[in-house]
C-alpha cells in the first residue's frame, strides 16, 4: 500500500494519495484544486489516479475533486447522507459513487469504508482503511476530513454561520458529540488521518501534528473529554474563530461544482501608466511585504501579503468584480495559486512591483512604532489604539485603552473611525495590524501607525495587558 501525505500550508489543509501498488490504482482523498501535485507525484510512483474521494462539503477551499474529473476521469465518491439541500449536484456529469453509511468501495486490494460522522457538517462521512492486499483483516485507520482532529473536532457552527441556517449550530454540535461517541468505540490502534492542522478555522486548537490514533484523542483531545452532552455543546460553540464570508461562497462552489481551470497559467501583466485609472473602480492588492509596502506604496492600493491571503483576503476580495494584483515575479505564482484556492477566479491583471516602485505612484507610507515608542502615547490618549485581533484572542488579553475592531470586518466599521488623531493599529505579532493600516489609508485615514510585534513584543517589553470586555469600534 502506498499512502501519501501532502500539506498546504497557507491555507492549513492536507490531503492524501492512498494507492494499491500491485494494481497501480490510486484515489486522492480531499484534494485541493492544485492538482499538479497529486499528478506529479502519481507519475513517478508509476500511479494511475482512480478517484477522489470527499469526506464532506469544504467551505475553506475549492475542492479538486471536479478539476480531476476533468483531467484524468477520476471517479468521484461523495456523500449521500444529510438533507436534500446538502447534496453535491454536480457529480451526475462524472462517474460517481453516491456513499452512505457503512458503503464500501476498494482501491486496487485496499478497503474503504464509509463511516456516517455528521456534526461539522450533515454529510460529513469518515473513511476507514484496511489495506486486504497487504493480507489485514482489521482496519489501520480512517480519514476523519473535519470531523475529528489532533487535539480539537470541527466545528458545528459554519451552515448558521456562512450558510444562513439559523439554528442549525446547537443540533450540529449534538450531532458531533453523538459522532464522538461512535468515535470512540473504535479500536484504540487505529490511525486518524485529518484534514486540517493547526491555523485552520474548522475548528479551535487544532494540533500542528499530522496524524494521530484514535487512542490517543480519546486521552488528550480535550473535545473528546466530555460525558455530559450538554456540557460538549457549550464547549464546542465557545470561542470559534471568526468566519470569513469566502467560506459561504466555497460552500455554493464545492456543492454545485468549481469552475475547471486546467492550466490556466497567470494573468496578464499590465502596464503600469493604467494603474491609476483601474484604482478608479477595483481593488487592487499589493501582496508584498509589509514592511516594504509601508515604506512606499501606490494610494488606495491594499496590502495582504501572500501568506496572509488565504486567511485574510477572503474577507475583502469582492468574488463578484475583478480583481488587480500588485507583485514581484519571485510572489506572483503562490499568490495565483492560493487566490484559485480560495475560489477567486477573477484575476484581471497584474502589475509588476518594480515597476511600479520606479513609476513615482509610490507616494503614501506609514510607520512602524515599537512599544517603548507608543506606551506613553497610549496611556496619555494622544492615539487610538485599535486591536484588530480574534474575539477569543482579545478576551485573553489586551492592552488596556485599546479598543476593539476586528480585521475582519473593518470594512463595515471604518465609517465610525475617529480620525481626529492617529490611529495605532495591533494584533498580536503586527501582521493583520499592519494590513488594517493599509486598509485604513486606502479609506482615506491617512495618519496610522503599526504597533511592531504586536501585543507579543508589548509584553516582552514589560508592559501589561488586562482582560476587560472589549468595547467594539462601530
């Protein structure tokens, strides 16, 4: 048997090749939609791709389940459990296997079993592997997609949260302490192969360990410790993270099926005498780094430097207008990459950042301010200190005469911005604060600051944090 293992770090998912060697069949177990890499990796293990295999209708990425379809005829085994609104409408296209609970289906001499785990989602399923060819007659482990975790289970709040069904958080989470319990009746050996780590939004405090076994989560997994049901829903609903609304366009995308782009290389680059006429109506994102960007950088242009895309772009990228690119050759690639990732199929164009650093539109910049630079200031009111960080991260601690704003939806807040002094942005190492500075500036508010390193350096330069409740900005 062949099982490989590949990880996307920006937008912290995994998915899996597991493959019979005596046949030369393989299946992709919740690929992503760059499938180059399942490819390649099918080429030179002398693989031949079967099928792609979902544990569940994603709501952070775009699936590649259709893109292998298309590419290679990949048979495509998807849930049939759930209610009819939860069902993929695109797979009649393609030879298919609509899977309940209990279905089997083999890859060459391996078994898959098809295990109902609804909670995270109402079709979620988990896959349990025995691998017959190798002469076992007893499972090694199971794919658990979001359901259950290193150290944490999915969440069961997305479809109220990005899918409009209110109501359907407390019933999930009974649902997924139900699932736990089927869970836990497996044997303690078995190897769990998940779909997400740590940095993900499926779920809170996800590990950053690939695998684990299911004896070990019933020990450690603080989810899985809970004998009143009750006491599990309160658990699991408390403290998510915030949802980017991307997730609800992922949801509509990966039911009715993503748009196939093949090789659709990168957009076109344009030239840089007409970036002040395309600010005039789009956005436009600079994805250099932050520093750089503060520096110098084109007015009314944003900042959300490549590895932040995946987790931050979703929250301000209109998916219905197109969108710009400011970027270097070295970033260009990966920022396509993840922005296809996340659905954002509407890249007009691309402007190159040398060009545009020696064209003279660079004409706006904001400053970086430590700690020992700002703590007087902050404690004296002569700025607005803004946190920018999660909800549970500001419960932790926060610093005080701050004032709560989360990045996310800065876009609706700005508007109730005072401006009447500068505006000292910070989360917790400077990252998200320095991308709320270049919202803020493309808004207009031209006089911020970035807190460098965040509440992380405020602290381990002395200073003390306290954990009031926040009074939102807006």
């Amino acid at each position: 048997m062949l099982l490989k293992y590949f990880y996307d770090q920006e937008l912290a998912h995994a998915s899996y090749m597991v493959g019979c060697q005596r046949t030369g069949e393989a299946i992709i177990v919740d690929p992503d939609r760059n499938i180059q890499q399942y490819l390649d990796v099918a080429k030179r293990e002398k693989m031949k791709i079967i099928g792609s295999v979902e544990t569940h209708i994603h709501a952070d990425y775009v699936s590649g389940s259709r893109e292998l379809a298309e590419r290679v005829g990949a048979k495509l085994y998807v849930s049939d459990e759930g209610p009819a609104g939860w069902k993929y409408t695109f797979v009649s296209k393609y030879e298919h296997q609509f899977l309940k609970d209990g279905d089997t289906f083999r890859v060459g001499n391996i078994k898959m079993q098809t295990m109902h785990t609804p909670g995270h989602t109402p079709e979620s399923l988990s896959f349990v592997l025995t691998d017959i060819g190798g002469g076992a007659d007893m499972p090694m482990g199971l794919f658990t997609g979001d359901f259950v975790f290193v150290g944490s289970t999915g969440r069961p709040d997305l479809l109220e949260e990005v899918a409009g069904q209110e109501g359907s958080a407390e019933p999930g989470a009974r649902d997924l302490y139900r699932s736990i319990q089927k869970f836990c009746e497996l044997p303690d050996y078995l190897q769990i192969w998940p779909s997400h780590g740590a940095g993900s939004a499926c779920g809170k405090g996800l590990g950053a360990i690939p695998s684990s076994t299911v004896g070990y989560e019933k020990l450690f997994n603080e989810a899985l410790q809970f004998e009143s049901e009750d006491a599990f829903v309160e658990y699991i609903l408390k403290d998510q993270s915030e949802v980017p609304p991307y997730f609800g366009v992922m949801k509509h995308v990966n039911k009715h099926g993503p748009k196939v782009i093949g090789d659709a290389g990168m957009p076109q680059k344009l030239d840089v005498s007409i970036l002040a006429q395309t600010l005039e109506s789009n956005t436009v994102i600079n994805v250099g780094a932050p520093r750089s960007f503060a520096e110098k950088h084109v007015p009314a242009t944003i900042n959300i430097p490549t590895k932040y895309i995946a987790h931050q772009g979703g929250w301000f990228i209109n998916y219905e207008k197109p969108l710009y690119l400011i970027a270097d050759s070295a970033m260009l690639a990966e920022s396509i990459r993840v922005l296809r990732e996340i659905g954002v199929d509407n890249i007009a164009g691309y402007f190159d950042a040398n060009e545009v650093s020696k064209s003279g539109l660079a004409k706006e910049s904001f400053e970086y301010k430590s700690p020992s630079e700002l703590a007087d200031q902050i404690k004296n009111n002569e700025v607005y200190l803004l946190d920018v960080r999660g909800q549970a991260e500001w419960n932790e601690g926060h610093i005080s005469n701050a004032e709560y704003s989360f990045l996310g939806e800065m876009l609706d807040a700005i508007g109730n911005f005072k401006n009447d002094k500068p505006i000292v942005f910070q989360c917790r190492t400077g990252g998200r604060s320095a991308i709320a500075c270049s919202i803020a500036q493309a808004h207009g508010i031209k006089k911020v600051i970035n807190l460098d390193g965040g509440i992380v350096q405020w602290e381990r330069e002395g200073y003390l944090v306290d954990t009031n409740q926040p009074q939102p900005v807006g």
